[in-house]
C-alpha cells in the first residue's frame, strides 16, 4: 500500500499530472464560484476533452475539478448567497450571514479550512476502509434508504427559519416540484401534461439555480437603488488559530464523518451530507440560537461534510466499481473511454490509476486549501463589484451554465421560472432551504419506499424488524420532538423565573 | 411586515392553484401492479399537504392584512425600483427567447443583452457604456470561445 | 408596392432554395450533430464516442462529428431529432429503449419515424443469480419461479432493457413469474444482488466479466454472483465457458443494438455519407478495441437490411414492452 501511493505521488509531482491537478482544481474552484455554473456541467464538459490525455492524466485532472467546484461554491455562497452548486446551500445559512456583518473573510477562512478538513478525513477512510465499507454499503437495502432519507427529511422542519408553517409548504412544495416526469417505480410518466418535454422531469440544476442564484439576482435589482451601507470589511481572522482549531475541532471531525458516511452510499450525494451534519451540529450546538445567524460552527459543519463526501463517494467506486455520486457515475464513463472499467478487480488491473485517484484526491485537496487561502483577500472583493454589472453577467451564465448542462432550451426557461417563484416566496417570507431538501430527497425517498414495497410485497415489516431502519426511525422521531422538548423546557425556565419573581414581590 | 403579508397572501393562493392542477392531473394514473401504492398517492398526498398550509398561510396574511395587527411603526418607504426588474426580465426573455429561435448567433446577441441590461440599470451613462460595451464584448465572444472550442458544446443561438 | 413585396420573396425563396440545394450537393459543409439522449458517461455515450474519435483520427469524414448529450428522460433527445431540419447535420444515436418506450405506450413515436442509418454492434446480456441461491442453471432458475411464483426478487429497471430481459425469461415457462423490483441499471443490480437484497437479474456481458473475473479470465474468489447463460447467438470470448440460451434449448436471444437515425427527410447522401463513416470506422483499431473491451458483437447493417432488421426485432419487442408497461 505505501508503495502504490508513494509511487503514485511521486508521480503526480511530475510537471504534467501536477500541472492537470493544478488546471482541475483552479478551474473547478472558479466554476464553482459563478453562479449558475456548476462542477457537474464542467466535469461533463471535461470528459470528451480527456478522451486524447493519459488515463492518469485524465483522472487527475476530473477529481481536481471534484474538489476543486465544491469548495469553490464557498465563496459565492457566503458572499452574494448564492451557492455555487447544490452542497452549498447549507453554507448560505449562515455564511452569508456572517460576511453581511462586516466579516467575509472569516466566514470563507472557516469555511476553506473546515473543506480541507473534511477532504482529509474521508481521504485517510478511503485509504484504509474502502473494501470492507464498500461491502457494508452494499447491504443497504430500499428500506435502509428510506428511513435515512426520512430522517434527513424530518430536519427540513429544523432548518427552516422563520415561520414553521412556510418552512413546511416551502418543504412539501420542493417535493412535488421533483414528482414531474417518467416515475422511475414504474416507468409511466405522471404529471407532464401530456406534453413531452416534462418526460425527464424539472432537473436539480436549473431548479437550484433559478431558485437560488436567478431569484437573488431579482432581489438585487430590486433594491440596486438603494444605498448599500458599506459594511466595514475586515479580511482579518481569516487563518485560523490554535483557540478556533481547538473549539471546532470535534464538530469538524463529527461532521466529517457524517459526510464521508453520506457519501459513501451511492446515490445519495453532498447535499445530504451537509444538512445532515449540520443539523447534527445544531441539536449538539451550546449555542443553538446562533445558526441560521452566522454561526461558526455552522458554516464549518456544512463545508467539512460536503467536502468529506467526495472521499466517501470514491470509496465504492475504487472498491466495487459502483459510482458513489452523480459526478463518479462520469468519472467512471472517463475511465471507461481509456478502456479501464472499474470494478472489484481494479486493484489487480489497473493499480496504477487507483493510486493516482487516491492520491490526486489528497493533492487536490491541498492544492485547493493552497489556492483559496491566497486568493481569499482578492476575492472577497467581489462583494464589491458594482452590482449593476455583476448581475447582467450573472445571468448570463445561468443562462449558459444550464443550457449547457443537458442542451434542451427548455432547461433555460425552468431556471427563469424558478427565479421569479423563488423570489415571490422570499418576499412572501417562505425559507428557499427546505424548498431545495424537500426537491433532493423527494425522489429517493418514494422510489427506496416503493421499491421496498415492491420486496415485500406490500409490507412495511422491515422497518420495525431490522435494526438500521429502526434505528433512524427513532432518531427521525427524536429529532422531530427535540425542538418541542427545547420550547418546553425553555417555557417552563421562564415561569419558574417569574414565579420566583411574583414570590419575591409577594413576601 | 403588510408587505409580507401581501405577498405570502398571493403566493399561498397561486400554491393552492398549482395544486388544483395536480390533483386534477393525477386523476386518471393507473393503481400500482408491482407495489400498493403506485404513481399516483404521492403527489396527490404532497398536493393536499401544501393546499392545507397554504390555506393556513394565506388565513393567517389575511388576518394581518385586514385586522387591526397593523405595525405600530409606519410604512417604510421601500426604495426598492420594482420596474428595473421587471425591464431586466422582460430583456432577459427576449433574450432567452430569440436564443432559442437561432436567429442570431450567441456571442453577438448575448453582448447586445448585455449591453442593453448593464446600460438601462446604469441609465445609460457614457463612460458606463463603455466598460459595458467591454465586458459585453468579453463574456459574448469569450463565453462563445470557452463553450464551442474548448469544450465542442451547442450553444443555442444560430 | 405590393407587387414589388412579393416578387422580392418569391426570388428570395428561390435564392434560399437555390442555396439549399448547393448545400446539399456539397455536404457536408459544416459539423455533423450527433444528439445521444443520454448523460455524458454512460454506454451510449461510451459507443458514439469512439466512433466520433476513430473518424476523427481517419478522417473518414470531411466534417467534425460533434457529440451533443440530452439529459433527463431519453425521448426528449429523440424527439428533439425527429423535429430537427432534416438537413443532414443532426442525427441520432439510441437502442431498443426507444421501442420499448413506445411499446409501453410512454410517448407516442417511435422507430418509423426516423430515417435508419446504421446498426453498429450490439452487447447481449445473462441472467445472473447469487452463488448462494441453490440455482445452477436456467432450468432451475425458470422452475422456481414457476413453482413459487412471484417470489423470487428480480431487479430491473422497470420498463427499460433488464425489465424487459427479465420478462423474455419468465415467458419461456409457463407460468414462471418473477417478483420484479425497481433497483435500476446494470450497476445497481450488481450491487444489490452483492448484498442479498435481489435474488436475479440480468446483465451485459462486459458487466458479468468485469465483477467476477480476473484479468486471465479466472474467477474472482470473492464475488457474490454468477451468470447462468447468454442470450446471444453464439458464445460471447470473454466467457467462453457460460453456454447460450439456445444451446439449453430456449429459443430466446436478447441483445441491444446501437442505432444510428436520422430524421424522416434527410437527403440519401448524408445517409449514406454517416452510414458510410461509420462502416469505415468499424474496420479501426479504436472501435475494435471498444468492442473487444465492451463484449461488443461486431454487427454492422444499413439500409434495407437494417429496416427489416428493426421491423423483425419491433415484431418480437412490442408485446414484452406490453407486459412491461403493465397494460
């Protein structure tokens, strides 16, 4: 083993592989960066150009890219609060928060070391585990997925902000908003309309971007009269120190593992792995009423947990060959054109590329932490752009990004008409988060139900019968009780402190 | 606080429509043969979910809008200039739109949009113009360059 | 005025169709679209590309082929072709998908409503069981299910090629039945099969040899799962010792051919024009190294032989996309 990866880093230090790691991540970050164009469509659009490059090459160059797009959303996110791709919303949260309150560049420092972090855990998994896990992930059967996805789906009610009610329409509203399309439980298409082009149903990605990035550009126009107060920026506190390390070290670590454990079941992707950590991260917060605020802790929960996912999604597909994500499932068509098919035997017949993903994975994610930490002060300006250029630009690509990403036009009006309603529903006071949870998880939840369902013939016995069902069914219905219990007990401290008092004042 | 009661009042009506729509568009998918529940309840469960919230909401705005919960402080006047957004959208329609008839070709349409987007919010100001004429130059025949050389993607346009 | 206005249209139409007609005399002038319905990455997309690369490096176009990939349901891809200018520079590349699809009653066209270019190679798929199950051959596998039917979980992706693989099976005996169950593509079956959660399913050769063989052939000693049969004509070499279907005497073959379309109206000569690159690009060491990697049979027809070729397999397909669409 320290042979393969020796070998393999030495390698990647040559000039050529360092030179793709370096192209890949500096080109994910920046992708990842504008809004409305995300890792996934540059992946997609890498993969013909990787068709004439080394095999090694080529795959250094894709999980630069990986690394690099994901945490390159950071830094739109926390700015305009626009995510940059879908593992960033959790990041807005409180992200933007934060860099509205005269400090961007502590919230982005947080947010690139709490990435780093992430990808370096789920890496030293992937180094050591990927065999045994990949097998345990495999006997994650429909009803294991249902009740995780239950779980990540009962913390819709927990994040929204606000009222709870237009939390849980925004939550109900983002899954009907996936139902359109051919019903993969049964192959028959179901509210299109009759009409052809719904047939593939309303994608994540003009959804998402419409939503979060059009309905922001709208809100901005709007208000572009108005004189921004100039919030005293600080890029200061950018690098953390000994005290943060020592402060966030345990919520990095949990929400690390959360994220590299999300991403290594397939199919279910960073997103997940970002809310669920944060989440988590919250109920276990001393300062609960801090997120959604700006909290620290809550910008490194989420960051730490997408990043991690991109180590855990690795892991089934380097061990088994079964993508772990959307963007591995391209990863594996890259390999397939260099005549490499991943699978069990990778190891035997392809050692070499294995240990440049394992270590391109690794070099990246420096690369990137390298990258963000000197770029950080110039970017923070973009907060400074005047607005009335940034925007047109901004919806341009938008425009380009979704297009290009399945080349339909029809994609293009999606996005359009998701903006308006996500701005309509910012001014009418519904939150956008759980709009995007409820729109990821909908799909999968009904799809592992019915699937189950289909096992059983009807029952849903397994849930109660095996243990992991069961056991994220409790904590799905803990989590559900946990912020009643909370108002409760808050409650009852306050009229006890006014009954103390009326005590006082009686004697 | 009107001002959101106002718009949560009109999106939980335009919610509730939405809804209407997709019960009525589930009414004729067929039972399921492999599982019980089949494509149908889904949706048509979500759909009722939301109507009843939205009813909620849409109660709720209207009570803040008709009864005597005014706020104490008043109205705010909103700078905000609704009509540069709307301009904007209606631009980026077009834009969209003549995109998708491939009558003009991308770089020199999506410059022309730029141009006229960046040049309206800056009320066309001359020395604006030209850092717009520039940046519209840029992103129209750099975007073009990336997306049809780099990458050999279609984009629409002619 | 008037007069004026419409002979100005009348000899801009005849410049226009002038134009047209030097266009086609000169096609190819500019790059050729090929729309492939499907996301970057996978098998389809897989096949497209290499033969775009081995025309590429032979030039055996005068033109760029340039790939272009439609997401989200593939009849979206399809139709977008079929409505496309049949102007010679857009085609199509899908397999038996699109039958099954309009066999299900899903969308409303289907093979006829496209010119067909070319079939280029085909893969042909076995059911597989787990080691473990007790099963050791199609026999057994068919009489289970005939004699507990509708237990025996078979994965698939409903109403696409495992599905209906599955189906072709299960018609072989009377009253055989599968309990069939949405697990999706060939990778997720192997997956689920792995971890017990499946009992059957069916998949591509190139699948079969890539999770449980060794590079020199030899079985790999931890898999869960083994191929009982392949529903080609002949043994696929890559598994010499899996007999096929016809060999145990079931008169079943069930394999899925890449197809080449364009829409109804092109002229002849960028028909043949593709048709004849692709033929061409065959003969390559590119696309014969792709077919050997992916266990691809080398079949290569066009023209009338492909119409009836397609009529035939519609013949045999439409009442399985039928029973799959469950009507």
């Amino acid at each position: 083993m320290i042979d393969g990866l020796t070998g393999a880093l030495l390698h990647i230090f040559t000039p050529m592989p360092f030179l793709y790691v370096l192209i890949g991540t500096v080109a994910g970050i920046v992708v990842g960066a504008i809004p409305g164009l995300s890792g996934a469509m540059l992946i997609a659009l890498t993969l013909p150009l990787t068709f004439y490059m080394e095999p090694v090459n080529a795959i250094v160059l894709l999980i630069g890219m990986y690394v690099g797009s994901i945490t390159g959303g950071l830094i739109t996110a926390t700015l305009l609060r626009m995510p940059g791709t879908p593992s960033n919303v959790v990041t807005t949260f409180d992200g933007h928060p934060m860099a509205m309150a005269g400090r961007p560049g502590r919230a982005l420092g947080l947010g690139i070391a709490a990435s780093f972090m992430g990808g370096l855990v789920s890496w030293v998994v992937l180094l050591f585990l990927a065999k045994p896990l990949s097998i345990w992930a495999t006997r994650f059967g429909p009803f294991e997925y249902f009740t995780l996805i239950l779980m990540a789906m009962v913390l819709i009610a927990s994040v929204s902000q606000g009222s709870m009610v237009k939390g849980l329409v925004a939550g109900f509203l983002g899954m009907l908003v996936s139902m359109p399309g051919v019903d993969p439980s049964a192959g028959q298409p179901r509210l299109t309309w009759d009409w052809y082009v719904l047939n593939g149903g309303l994608k994540l990605l003009p959804v998402l971007i419409g939503i979060f990035a059009v309905s922001q550009v709208i809100g901005d126009i709007v208000t572009i009269g108005k004189r921004m107060e100039r919030v005293e920026t600080r890029v200061s506190g950018m690098l953390m120190t000994v005290k943060d390390w020592r402060d966030q070290m345990w919520n990095m670590l949990r929400s690390s593992a959360i994220g590299t454990a999300v991403g290594i079941l397939p199919g279910i992707g960073a997103s997940i792995g970002s809310i669920m950590a944060y989440t988590t991260a919250r109920n276990m917060s001393r300062r609960p009423e801090e997120y959604g605020k700006g909290s620290e802790e809550g910008i490194v929960a989420s960051e730490a947990a997408n990043n991690a996912t991109i180590g855990g999604a690795l892991i089934p597909l380097i061990a088994m060959g079964i993508p772990g994500s959307v963007i591995d499932a391209i990863l594996i068509g890259a390999l397939m054109i260099h005549s490499i098919t991943p699978g069990p035997t990778l190891f035997i017949t392809n050692s070499d590329v294995v240990w440049a993903m394992i270590a391109a994975a690794l070099v990246a994610n420096v690369v990137m932490y390298v990258v963000m930490m000197g770029s950080v002060r110039v970017v923070a300006r973009i907060m400074y752009v005047p607005r009335t250029f940034m925007l047109p630009v901004i919806l341009v690509f938008c425009v380009i990004g979704t297009f290009a990403l399945d080349n339909t036009m029809f994609d293009v009006w999606v996005m359009l008409a998701f903006g308006v309603l996500g701005f309509a529903m910012e001014k009418g006071g519904f939150p956008l988060g759980p709009f995007v949870i409820g729109f990821v998880l909908a799909p999968l939840m009904e799809e592992k139900l019915r699937s189950g369902l289909m096992m059983t013939a009807g029952s849903i016995e397994p849930i109660f019968t095996r243990p992991l069902p069961l056991i994220f069914l409790l904590i799905s219905i803990l989590l559900l009780l946990l912020p009643a219990f909370r108002a409760w007990r808050v409650a009852r401290s306050a009229r006890r402190r006014l009954d103390a008092r009326a005590d006082g004042a009686s004697s | 606080m009107v001002i959101t009661a106002r718009w949560a009042l009109g999106v939980s009506l335009f919610f509730i429509l939405g809804c209407l729509a997709v019960l009525w568009e589930t009414r004729d998918i067929p039972p399921g043969t492999f599982e019980p529940l089949g494509s149908a309840p889904v949706p048509q469960a979500t759909a009722l979910l939301i109507i009843a919230l939205s009813l909620a909401v849409a109660a709720r705005s209207w009570r803040t809008l008709t009864g005597g919960e005014r706020d104490p402080a008043p109205e705010i006047v909103d700078e905000a200039r609704p009509l540069d957004a709307v301009v904007t959208g209606v631009l980026t329609v077009i834009y969209v739109a003549v995109l998708g008839a491939h009558v003009l070709d991308f770089a020199p349409l999506t410059a022309l949009y730029l141009i006229l987007t960046i040049g309206y919010l800056i009320r066309f100001r001359v020395r604006g113009l030209v850092l717009a004429a520039l940046v519209a130059v840029i992103m129209g025949w750099g975007a073009a360059f990336v997306f049809t050389r780099l990458f050999v993607v279609d984009l629409p346009g002619l | 005025m008037v007069l004026n206005f419409t002979r100005s249209v009348a000899l801009a139409t005849a410049v226009l169709a002038g134009l047209s007609t030097a266009a086609h005399a000169e096609w190819p002038e500019k790059p050729i679209k090929v729309i492939v319905p499907f996301k970057a990455g996978g098998t389809s997309d897989q096949v497209v590309r290499a033969f775009q690369a081995a025309i590429q490096e032979n030039d055996l176009l005068p033109q760029p082929l340039t790939v272009v990939n439609v997401g989200g349901h593939f009849s979206i891809g399809a139709r977008q072709v079929m409505e496309a200018q049949p102007d010679g520079y857009t085609f199509l590349s899908l397999h038996i998908a699109l039958m099954g699809g309009e066999g299900g009653g899903i969308f409303d066209f289907g093979y006829r409503d496209f010119e067909p270019v070319a079939t280029t190679g085909e893969f042909c798929v076995l059911p597989v069981v787990r080691k473990d199950s007790g099963i050791d051959s199609v026999d057994e596998l068919l009489q289970k299910a005939k004699d507990e039917p509708d237990t025996l979980l078979f994965g698939a992706n409903l109403g696409a090629i495992n599905h209906m693989g599955g189906i072709l099976l299960q018609n072989l005996v009377d009253g055989a039945k599968f309990r069939f169950v949405q697990i999706g593509g060939g990778t997720a079956n192997f997956t689920a099969l792995t971890g017990n959660q499946t009992n059957a399913s069916v998949l591509s050769a190139a699948e079969v040899a890539n999770f449980t063989r060794n590079p020199d052939g030899t079985e790999i000693a931890d898999t869960q799962i083994k191929p009982l049969a392949y529903t080609g004509a002949e043994r696929v070499e890559g598994l010499p010792d899996v007999p096929t279907m016809q060999e145990l005497g079931y008169d079943m073959t069930y394999c899925v051919q890449s197809w080449w379309f364009a829409p109804k109206g092109t002229p002849q000569e960028a028909i043949d024009g593709v048709a004849d690159a692709l033929q061409k690009a065959t003969q390559t060491d590119r696309v014969k190294k792709f077919y050997d990697d992916k266990m691809f049979g080398p079949v290569f027809l066009r023209g009338e032989e492909m119409a009836a070729s397609l009529d035939d397999t519609w013949a045999r397909i439409e009442p399985v996309a039928k029973q799959a669409a469950q009507k």
